[in-house]
C-alpha cells in the first residue's frame, strides 16, 4: 500500500516491433494486470499496413490517478524488438528513461548516453524455454523486474486468465516471463550507457 506521502504513481511505456511479436498482447496485459491491482489505465495499439511483419507499437499508461491523457510524446520506457521500432522511438524516449532492447534481434548500438539502456537476448531465452515465440514475455518479465510498476503476481494471475484453456502455453509463456525477470535482476545486468 501507498503511502501518504509517497509521489502518485504514473509510468508510461511504448512497446514496438514487427507484427505478430506479441507486443499488443504484453501491452494488454500489462494494462490488465495494472487495471486488476487497482490502477487506472489506457491501452492504445497502433499497426502499420501490412499486420503481421509490419510495424507494430502499442502505449500503455498506468497511474493511481484517472489518466488525463493516453498519448505519450516523451515515454518514461520504451521496449523494442526490432531495428525499425529502435529507430523510430530511441529520439523519443525522454532524457534518464528506460530503453528495454531485445539484443537477440536489433544489430545497432544505441546512440544515446542520457538514457539507461536493458539489452536482453529475448528470442534466445524464449527459445531456451522451448517457445521462440515468448520473446514477448520475455521482454515484460525484464520491464516489470526494473520497473515494479504492477506486482509480478498481477501479471501471473493475469496470463492464467488470458490462457485459461491452453496450458502449455500458459507454462511457457510463465517460464519465458519468469526468466526476463531473472535475467535483469542479476547482478551487473542494469547499466546505463556512459
């Protein structure tokens, strides 16, 4: 619980890459698991023309108070999984933000030095789990280990709803998210740039 005199929570956070990378889904269920812990929130997706291969992104705003706005010019995090999604939203990212980076895709350094940057191989830990196509839950497990803008049990509970009929896909996108998170709270693994 919150204290009185703790600052109100807002995050807000834009997670980009190709279409059929799961970002939509990680973004609403992110919100979900925000909404469910009692936070206000807004979900906006945004497609390029092609769908599946084309540019994807989505916004998600968290906050204890009602969300005066859901379009964000200079996001508190970006989270990318390919070099189109690095271009476009690494200028936007505001100066000390966090910029989440799936290394196992993007082949460019971050340009910036004013932003703290998480490399983590995403597709090669999901593939580790034996579901390639977790690199999603990969990612949020590493934003939600940094962040702790929604307690990890929200998102759990959340993703045994979003896959109540399909287990074996609950179990590993559950291993997938459990080892982003791992993966960043090693010790060494949170640097920023110089």
């Amino acid at each position: 619980m919150r204290k009185s005199t703790e600052k109100p929570l807002y995050a807000n956070v834009i997670m980009a890459g190709f279409g059929g990378q799961g970002l939509m889904f990680i973004g609403k269920l992110l919100a979900y698991s925000s909404m469910k812990d009692g936070k206000n929130v807004t979900w906006i997706p945004s497609y390029g023309p092609e769908m599946r291969g084309g540019t994807a992104n989505c916004t998600v705003v968290i906050s204890d108070e009602e969300v005066g706005s859901p379009v964000i010019t200079l996001p508190q995090a970006v989270l990318v999984m390919n070099n189109p999604s690095l271009e476009t939203f690494e200028p936007r990212l505001q100066p000390g933000g966090i910029l989440f980076l799936d290394s196992s895709l993007i082949t460019r350094q971050v340009a910036r030095k004013d932003i703290e940057v998480i490399s983590i191989p995403a597709d090669d830990i999901a593939t580790e789990v034996g579901q390639k196509r977790a690199a999603n839950m990969v990612m949020l497990g590493a934003y939600i280990a940094r962040t702790k803008v929604v307690p990890k049990e929200r998102v759990l509970e959340g993703l045994k709803e979003f896959f109540a009929k399909k287990n074996e896909l609950l179990d590993a996108n559950r291993k997938a998210f459990q080892k982003g998170m791992e993966y960043v709270m090693e010790a060494n693994n949170l640097s920023k740039q110089k």
